[in-house]
C-alpha cells in the first residue's frame, strides 16, 4: 500500500516536473502533503500539462537545466530534501537520432549531475532514478526482460538511458550506499506511458488527440510494433512505494526495478489505436509507414516479478480502462477551451486510483 501519511510535508526534489511524467508525479505527491520542489527546463509544448494543471502555483519550481552542474547543485542544497525522483529528460527516440549530443548530455551527464547533487546535499537519504523500457539490449525476445539482464541500445535515447543506469549503479555501489550517511537509490524502469496532458511530437496519444480533434485520421507509422502500454499512475505508484521503503531501509530497496503493465496491456499500436478512436467516438487511423525511417524495437516487454514479489506492486488496470481514463482527461480539457482548470480532474483520477489500489488490497 502507498501511505499518504508518510508523504505529508516530507521535502521532495523532482527534476523535470514540468513534463508530462513528472507533472502527474508532482501533482499526486503534492495532493499528499509533501513539499516539492522541482527543477526542470519550461514545458516544450504548447500546451502543457504543467500549465494546464497551474502546477508552479502549488510546488516551488526552478527553470533550470540538468547539464547545468552547479546549478542543479543549488537548487537541491536550497531545499534540503530527504527523497528525490530524478525525471528530467529528452525522451523521444527519434529526436535522439536528430540531436544525439544533447541528447546523451541531456540523459548522462544530467543524471550525473544530479547522482553528484546528493551527494553534496546531506539532507537526502532516498532517491528514485527514472529510466526506462528502453534501456535494455533489446533482441526482441517474446518474454519480458529482467533487471539483471544487460543494458544496450542502438538508439542514441536507448543506449543514454542504459548508461543512466550504469552510472547510477555506480554513483550508488561507490559514494552512496556506503557512506557515513547512506542514500538508497533505486533505478526504475517503465513500460510505455500514457494519460492525460502530454502533447509531445512522436507519440501515439498525442498525434491521436490532434488528428481526432481536428477531423482528420490519425496516421500510424508502425502498427505493427509491440509496445508495454500503461497509464501513467502505474509506475508511479510504484516509484512512490518504492521511495518510501527507501527512506525507511536504503540498502534492501536499493538497485533496479521494472514498474511495467499487465502482460495482456502489451499489444500491437495498431490495437491501441483502434481503442482510441473507439472510445473517443469518431474518426478513423490509417497505416502509413516510413520509408527509410530510423530503427525502433518491433518488440518490448518487461518481467516485474521482482516489484510483485518483493514490493507488492502490481498494475490495478486494464488496457481499456487506461484509455479510457486518458480519453476523458483530453475530452474536459478541451471542453475548456485548454484553460488551467486541469489540477481536479488530475487530481480526481489520483484519488480514484488510490481507491482502487486500496480495494485490491483490502
């Protein structure tokens, strides 16, 4: 179970809180009590959902850059916290293959910068670091990849969030976990992610939503392609659950985990397209592939045995109610007019999942 009690003013650090991941992150932990402090880049698209959720009015937000090294320093020694999620991040694999040097600095040296934050920042005992699917040296095997197994990438994307994790790995096994002060830190790592408010370029939900919204098709590149969906409170509650055993016991928590869907949520994108448009209640997709696009895995699962077993995580929804979730979110927002009255509805979604992660467990 996730205990909100252990979150009330407890000081957080989040990086990236202007994203899409990090947005609904900082907004539970905020509908909790804690006391966040983010530290991102300002949102990359227009619209946003940290504008749409009038998030920076709620949590004290820092404009910054995690290739900034002093800068991050600051910002983390400024609010002394005892947990931090590290989200921020160029998450797109196709703008790697357009931007690989930023893209690396961005995912590499921004987590070193911030692994080297804490441990400058004695207040700190916790940390989640967010990777991703990704990460792994991906031979597109039917069963789901395990936290043991090697990390790789042929993409410039994958191949930084594989060396996220051996960086963080190290930071934690040679500064960290041994220390007069010790930091439990945690990598996690999570199946593709969808809800409510991102409007990133090359994604399906959010080419969905602007093709729907304006009458026109939406064109799928890669409909055959296997995919790990999952709305996005699912590995957070994870993350969530995971922080708190952190702070309480570092060294058994610590290491990498897999916060992914449940095995029948990974389908083809041809098949979630077709329940987007179902449920959304008009409109129509298209297949229209790429020639000589860049190389994406045409299949990916995770194993999260490990977070079952040992955590007592596991994803609370279907396939059909994460989309459905998703779809409602984009239909009040635009029912708006796109205006900044986002935070309930989030925050109603929030609530409604705690219920029901409290329900399975009672």
């Amino acid at each position: 179970m996730l205990d909100r009690g252990f979150w009330n003013k407890k000081k957080v650090f989040l990086t990236g809180h202007t994203g899409f991941k990090g947005g609904w992150l900082t907004t539970w932990l905020v509908e909790m009590g804690a006391q966040v402090a983010g530290y991102a880049q300002k949102p990359d698209t227009e619209p946003s959902f940290f504008a749409l959720s009038g998030l920076g009015e709620r949590m004290h937000s820092v404009i910054g850059d995690v290739r900034e090294k002093e800068d991050v320093r600051r910002a983390m020694q400024a609010h002394q916290p005892e947990i931090v999620f590290h989200l921020a991040a160029q998450s797109l694999v196709r703008r790697s293959y357009r931007e690989p040097v930023d893209t690396i600095a961005t995912n590499v040296m921004g987590t070193v910068h911030v692994l080297e934050a804490m441990r400058r920042t004695p207040s700190v005992r916790a940390a989640v670091i967010v990777t991703s699917d990704k990460c792994y040296e991906n031979r597109d095997q039917i069963q789901g990849y395990r936290e043991d197994e090697p990390m790789g990438g042929r993409d410039p994307y994958s191949s930084s969030k594989g060396s996220a994790e051996l960086v963080s790995a190290a930071y934690r096994r040679s500064f960290l976990e041994n220390a007069d002060r010790p930091v439990g830190v945690a990598t996690v790592r999570a199946g593709n992610v969808i809800g409510g408010g991102d409007w990133a370029e090359d994604r399906l939900v959010p080419d969905a939503i602007r093709a729907l919204q304006h009458g026109k098709p939406l064109v799928v590149r890669n409909p055959g392609a296997v995919r790990p969906w999952q709305h996005v409170l699912e590995p957070l509650s994870g993350y969530l659950m995971l922080a708190e055993r952190l702070h309480h016991e570092s060294g058994k928590w610590a290491g990498a985990w897999n916060f992914g869907p449940r095995d029948e949520n990974a389908v083809a994108v041809a098949a979630l397209a077709e329940r987007i448009v179902r449920l959304w209640g008009e409109g129509a997709w298209q297949a229209a592939p790429e020639q000589d696009a860049p190389h994406e895995a045409s299949y990916l699962k995770l194993d999260c045995s490990k977070a079952r077993q040992l955590l007592g995580w596991r994803p609370q929804l279907t396939l059909e109610e994460a989309v459905g979730m998703t779809v409602a979110w984009y239909r009040q927002a635009l029912s708006s007019g796109l205006d900044r009255g986002m935070y309930k509805m989030t925050g109603e979604q929030i609530r409604s999942y705690e219920a029901r992660m409290r329900s399975v467990q009672g």
